[in-house]
C-alpha cells in the first residue's frame, strides 16, 4: 500500500482514540491491510513530524515506558478534508439520482407543485441563495413551468457565478438583507437556507420589502437546522449536520426561534417536510409589523 494511503487509513483509527505503536498494526491487519512494524513506525515518525499526530511517553508496570499516539491538529484537519471529501462524492450522487426520478416521484416537482398553489398562475418570483449548482437549476426551471407572464430573478453574492444562465432568468447581486427589487415587487420569494440568527430579523424585513401584500414567501430548509435531532442520526441528518457544523450551525436559528420570528412578520405559516428539507410557507404579512 502507498504511504499516503496507509497514512490516511491511519489517520481514520485515530479520530476520539488513543494507541500504542504495536495497536496501530494490529488494528491495520484487522482490516487486512499488511505493512512490516519497522515501516509502520518510520510512517508514525514522520506523521509525528508532520504533526498529524501527537504522542506522549507511558509508564508501564513491567518495562520501558510506552508511546502512546493520538490525532494532531493538523490530523484532524487532514481528517475533516477526507471525509468533506467523501460526503461531497456522495451527494453527488445522491443529487444525480434525485435529478433522475420520474415526475410523480421528484422533489423538484413536488416543490414546483406547492409554489404553483401559492401563484395560482401569476407574478414574480424571486429566488434567493448563496450558492448555486446544478439542484438549483433544476429548481429554478421547474419553477419556470407556470402559465405566467412574469419573470424569475435569482438573487445571489457578487462571487457566485451561473453560467451558462438560465433562459428568462434575470441575474441580480445581492444577499439576503438586500435584495435589489422594488418595493411590493414580487409575488412568491423562494429562500435557500436562512441567514445567521443575528440577521434573521433584518431579512424578513427586506423580505417583507419586496413581497406584495398578497405575496407568499417560500423557506426552504435542511431539516437539520430546525429540527430537534438525537443520536443515533440518519445517514441523510448525519451528513447535513456534518456538513454544517462548519458553518457554525448554532449561529443560525433553530426550529423554534425561525417559527416565533415568522410570526412575527406572518399571520399564516405552513410546514411541509420534504425528503432531508423543510419548506415553509408564510402568507398574510402583519400590518403594522409586531416587534420582535
């Protein structure tokens, strides 16, 4: 086995865990994975210089003292970067197969049938991210499908780039407190994912801004960021929390907090569980609005 390969199987053993040398090779020929212990400790040697791991000396009852190894920070991340890395290999998969379900069976055009409810055929809608890929193309074209003269614009950051661009999409730079739209503009607002906690309140006003006063606002969500979740976690949770943990998941408003500021802002709230996402569904804006 290349060195780089075994460095990365032992770096997998190590995560919480703490092994002698004579450990580390067992624990490898357990997994059928064979490498002479002189090898195994010049490999332990140079992860220690690399600091992927760290060590510390032992006493022990009947001998010399014994060295102990455990994950370095530098581990860690490398450790962190191997498994994003695997998560992504695997949602791209997970998305190529959503992608190809039959109709009556599509997140994207169950998604598509609750925003046609709301626009019963009219109006415009404004579709907001902080990213973009190829599950948002899907979801803006299905969203194109509506007996509607209106247009759609996907608000997005200055850095995130589509191309090639939707047809009758229209590009707009903005962020989710600012939103480059008239006032009473847009009949449906489609938001990916919601902003930090601190700014929640800041964006519903401008989402507000630009709603007309029948205008629906449409929140679409990972579960894991407003649903209350235990261990042991599905696959789908696993990897949605996995993922944003290094957002800082707790920086952004659970369940209870987006509810009680919707609100807030809305007399009517719906929720739909959709797959590892939730979808809500505010209407009726408060007027005047209630403090929060």
């Amino acid at each position: 086995m290349k060195t780089d390969d075994l460095e990365k199987n032992i770096l997998k053993m190590f995560r919480g865990r703490e092994f002698y040398g004579y450990e580390v090779h067992k624990k490898l020929a357990s997994q059928d994975v064979k490498v002479e212990i002189s090898r195994l400790y010049r490999i332990l040697n140079e992860m220690l210089k690399e600091k992927l791991l760290e060590s510390r000396w032992e006493k022990s009852q009947l001998g010399p003292k014994k060295r102990v190894y455990r994950l370095g920070e530098k581990g860690r991340k490398k450790l962190d970067g191997i498994l994003q890395d695997a998560i992504r290999t695997i949602h791209a998969s997970y998305e190529e197969y959503l992608l190809n379900l039959p109709p009556e069976r599509s997140v994207f055009e169950s998604v598509r049938r609750h925003f046609a409810r709301q626009l019963r055929g009219r109006g415009n809608i404004a579709y907001i991210s902080p990213s973009y890929s190829v599950m948002h193309a899907r979801m803006i074209c299905n969203l194109q499908k509506r007996d509607s003269q209106g247009k759609i614009y996907f608000v997005k950051p200055r850095s995130v780039l589509v191309d090639p661009c939707p047809d009758n999409l229209t590009l707009m730079d903005g962020t989710y407190e600012n939103i480059p739209l008239k006032n009473s503009f847009v009949d449906l607002l489609v938001v990916i994912d919601i902003p930090q906690k601190d700014f929640l309140e800041t964006a519903l006003t401008e989402w507000c801004r630009v709603l007309r006063a029948d205008g629906k606002l449409a929140i679409l969500i990972p579960a894991i960021f407003v649903e209350e979740y235990k261990d042991p976690l599905t696959i789908g949770n696993f990897i949605e929390k996995y993922e944003h943990d290094t957002m800082k998941i707790n920086e952004h408003a659970d369940g209870k907090y987006l509810r009680s500021s919707l609100q807030n802002f809305f007399q009517k709230i719906e929720e739909t569980k959709i797959v590892h996402m939730v979808l809500f569904l505010a209407s009726e804006p408060r007027s005047p609005r209630l403090s929060l």
